[in-house]
C-alpha cells in the first residue's frame, strides 16, 4: 500500500474515532440534560401544589364571616351607636 493510501486509511480511523467520541458525548448529555428536566417538573408540581394551598389559605384568612368573628368575640368590637358617631364638616 503506498503512504498515501496508508494516510487515508489512518484519517478516516481518526474520524471514525471522534465521531464515536462525539456520539458517546452527545447521548450523556442528552441523559443528563433529561434528568435535569425530570427534576424542574417534579419542581415545578411541587411549588404548583404549594401555591394551591397557599391560595385556599389565603381564603380562609381573609373571609369577611372569619374577621368580623373575630373582631367581635376576640377583640370586643362591633358597629357604633348613632350617639358614638360624630359627622365632621369642612
């Protein structure tokens, strides 16, 4: 065989070579990259589910039924006598 012929065997070895390198490379990271996204939708359900209940919390706290319990029984209040209630002018 004479050397050109011998070079491009062993070129078309080196690329053969790093194209498998290439392709190794290439499915790792896909892999990786795949785990990474499995673990941002697991993410993502969770803080969704979180948000959810927080929302019906917030609900609950702020009900008009709940504050005005509230402000009666806990904390004494209630609506002013029309003599408590003084009318400013300007």
């Amino acid at each position: 065989m004479s050397p050109a012929g011998l070079l491009g065997w062993a070129l078309l070895l080196a690329v053969a070579v790093a194209s498998a390198i290439a392709l190794a490379h290439s499915r790792h990271e896909s892999r990786r990259l795949f785990v990474e996204l499995t673990r941002l939708e697991r993410e993502r359900d969770e803080i969704n589910i979180d948000f959810g209940r927080l929302q019906l919390e917030r609900a609950t706290w702020v009900d008009a039924n709940r504050i005005e319990k509230i402000a009666r029984g806990d904390l004494g209040m209630g609506f002013p006598t029309p003599t408590a209630t003084q009318v400013i002018r300007r």
